[in-house]
C-alpha cells in the first residue's frame, strides 16, 4: 500500500473565509492533528486499572466506572458541540478516527474528507458542486503535492 492509499484530502468550507484545502497522510496523523487543534486527546480506551492509576478508587466518573464493569473497558470520546466527555461501551462507540473528523469540521459550512482519488473526481464531476473558490484551492493543493490525476478531454 502506498501512500497516496492512506492520503486524506481535507476541504475545509468555512462560514465567512476562503476555503482551505490540506492533507494528512493517514487516519493517524489526522487523529493527532485533531488532538493538536484541540490542545486535548478526544478519544481514550480505559480499563479499571488506567481508571484506579489516574482517579483512585472514589474519584473516577461513575458513568464510566459502571460501563467497564459491565463490559471490561469503556471508550472516552470527546463531544466537539458541547465540549464535554462521553462514555461508551466498545462495542458502541465512534472510532477515532470519526471523533477527529468530527471536532475537524464541527466549526465549518462543510468539510470533506477525500481520497485523493475521490478529491480528483470531485474536480471533474458534480455532485461535489464545490464552490469555484473550493474548487481553485482544491485544484491548486492537488496540483503543488503531485495528486492530481491527468484529466480526460
């Protein structure tokens, strides 16, 4: 597998600014740039032991007590709209990798989460329907990294 396999191309659409096009190169350098915007780690697993290392015995938040007792370990995601913690079983929790997604674009009109593949169709092909100025950026970013794909006359 390449690299360009694991590339994550980011449209960012803001509300009032010009759009921002950049790239991570795979789910685990956009899950610590998510970190780093956040100045925080949004996700966490936890077992009873990490939980009695960091709190003690009294002082751990009950929620997450009673969901590693039930099933052995519980997830610790960040919420990027209230910013506050969650807590799930897992087997029912968001991955990493949509946590950072989400806290990425939770401030934006939009933003889209590409493979380069997907990123070049959407230069060439509605339903993308990007703005022309996402669509320049989108073109330029591709164009200065080498992404972008020969297009068909």
């Amino acid at each position: 597998m390449s690299i360009q396999d694991e590339t994550i191309i980011i449209v960012e659409i803001p509300h009032q600014r010009r759009p921002l096009v950049w790239h991570s190169a795979g789910a685990e350098e956009l899950i610590a740039k998510a970190d780093e915007i956040a100045q925080d780690n949004l996700y966490a697993t936890w077992t009873a032991q990490e939980v009695a290392n960091c709190w003690g015995e009294d002082d751990a938040p009950s929620e997450l007590v009673a969901i590693i007792e039930q099933h052995g370990s519980a997830v610790e995601a960040k919420d990027p709209f209230d910013y506050d913690r969650g807590y799930y079983p897992p087997h029912s929790a968001p991955s990493a990798i949509e946590v950072a997604k989400e806290y990425i674009g939770h401030d934006l009109r939009a933003c889209y989460f590409l493979t380069i593949e997907e990123a070049n169709d959407a230069l060439q092909n509605p339903p993308w329907a990007f703005s022309p100025e996402a669509n320049q950026a989108l073109l330029q970013h591709l164009g200065e990294y080498h992404y972008l794909s020969e297009v068909e006359a």
